[in-house]
C-alpha cells in the first residue's frame, strides 16, 4: 500500500494533487463539478488521516482511477458489503459522481478538504454547500 508521501504529483479528473508532507497536502481543482463551492484553479489544503464527515469535502479515488473533490453526502455499504461513501458534485450538471459510479470505498476516500488556501482562504466550515 502506498502512503501519501510515495506519491508523486498526480493529475486525474477534477484534481491534480501534489505530493504531501506528512498527512497534509494540496489538491488543485480542475473541471467545473463543485462550482460554485470551488473553481477551476482554486489550491485545497487536504488532510490523508481525517475521517470524513457527512456534508464535507473530500478528495478520492473513484475505480477508475479519477481523483476528486466531492461532497461525502453519506455513508452507504459497498456491494460487497464493505463501508464507503456517497459522494456528489455541488454542480449535478458537470463531472462525475457517485449517480454514476456508485458508492467509493472508505479506503478511496484519500483526504477531507480543511480548507481553501488560494484564491481566497475559506475555511473547512465555509466549503459548506451554498
């Protein structure tokens, strides 16, 4: 298994994340999906160890291999029966989400958004849907 310091600079779907220092790192938007929470560009400071919570921002991995932001709606079983979460787009029109792919295994949800960092810094409390 790889930690988030084995990772290198990645860039898939909606998020091209940076190689993190410890349990924190960055994350930069790409795509449209969470507008107007988030916008193309905007730097994410994530957090690899938090434990997501319902109505906040993620960063996972969808089967595909596609890493992005999305909203964890709620927890739901896996088909196998395993735990793992509903995550949707804050923009239903754009990008891809769990309507489409299903629930994401706990262990692919790979960080929780703390906050904003550029443009503007928002914090975790105020990522919340408008």
């Amino acid at each position: 298994m790889r930690t988030p310091r084995d990772r290198g600079p990645a860039r898939a779907g909606g998020v091209r994340e940076r190689a993190p220092r410890g349990v924190l790192g960055l994350a930069v938007v790409r795509g449209r999906s969470m507008e107007p929470t988030l916008e193309e560009g905007d730097r994410l400071l994530v957090r690899y160890d938090a434990v997501p919570a319902a109505g906040g921002l993620v960063l996972a991995r969808f089967a595909d291999g596609t890493l992005a932001v999305k909203r964890a709606v709620e927890r739901r079983a896996l088909r196998t029966g395993e735990p793992g979460w509903w995550l949707l787009s804050d923009n239903p029109g754009e990008g891809v989400d769990s309507r489409h792919r299903g629930p994401v295994g706990e262990g692919d949800v790979r960080a929780v958004v703390l906050a904003r960092v550029w443009p503007s810094p928002r914090l975790g409390r105020h990522l919340t849907r408008p």
